[in-house]
C-alpha cells in the first residue's frame, strides 16, 4: 500500500515543472512504485500554449479544475475541457493545449513516466528504456 499527498510532494523531485514553465507536474506515482503506469496531478498555467505529442506514451487526462481547450493538429479539431471532461491520447495525437484558466488535471501515463521528464523539442518524452 502506498499513500502520498501532493502537499508532500512539493519541492521534491516528484515535482517537475515544464522548462517553459507552462505547467508543474507532481507525480504521485512513477515507474518505480511498479504499477506499470504513471499518475500524476498537472497544474497547466492560465494562458498557455503547449505543444505535446507522445510518440512513446499514451496517456489519459482528467479535468477536475479550470478551462481551456485541446487542438489536434492532423484535423485541427478543437475540444473543449471543463471539470469533469477527460481526454485520452489513444493515437499518440499531436496536439496543442491551451489553459484559459489555470487547470487542474489528473494524468496517467502508459508506460509510466520514469521521473523527472520535461518534453523535448518535438513536444516528446524519452521512450522509457
Ligand atoms: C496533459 C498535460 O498536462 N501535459 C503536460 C504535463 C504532463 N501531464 C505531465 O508530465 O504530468
């Protein structure tokens, strides 16, 4: 059994933020703690755009605070997220995500998310091995 608080997490190297710093990411749980998936809690800044595309990863995100809206780029469709609304990059979609408020989200990773990933230039993370 394992038990975490994101108050804990912060300032720790479970807490990452994007270089840019668009987004911090705390992550309650890594490849390390052998769920054979990542979790995390994603705070998105108000006004940001992020470009995003995860060619070694799927991963499922669920709003529970905040506004702003998801682009994917092969069909330019536009959807917006609200609490409540999840969304899951079930085709390693490029994307674009923007916040018009801050948002909250709840992230899962298959495969899980090793530690300290920020996304490289293509708006990757590193394959896990
Ligand atoms: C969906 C999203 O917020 N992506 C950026 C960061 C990612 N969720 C992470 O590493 O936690």
């Amino acid at each position: 059994m394992i038990l975490r608080s994101i108050e804990a997490i912060k300032g720790t190297d479970r807490e990452v933020f994007a270089k840019n710093r668009n987004w911090v990411s705390r992550r309650l749980l890594l490849k390390k703690d052998g769920l054979g998936f990542s979790f995390h809690e994603t705070i998105v800044f108000a006004g940001t755009e992020t470009h995003i595309w995860y060619k070694h990863h799927l991963e499922a995100v669920y709003c529970v605070e905040g506004e702003g809206e998801v682009e994917t780029i092969a069909d330019g469709k536009t959807y917006k997220i609200i609490p409540g609304t999840m969304y899951a990059l079930n085709n390693h979609d490029e994307h674009y995500l923007r916040a018009q408020e801050d948002m909250r989200l709840l992230c899962v990773f298959n495969p899980a998310v090793t530690g300290k990933e920020v996304h490289l230039e293509d708006g990757s993370y590193p394959a896990a091995d």
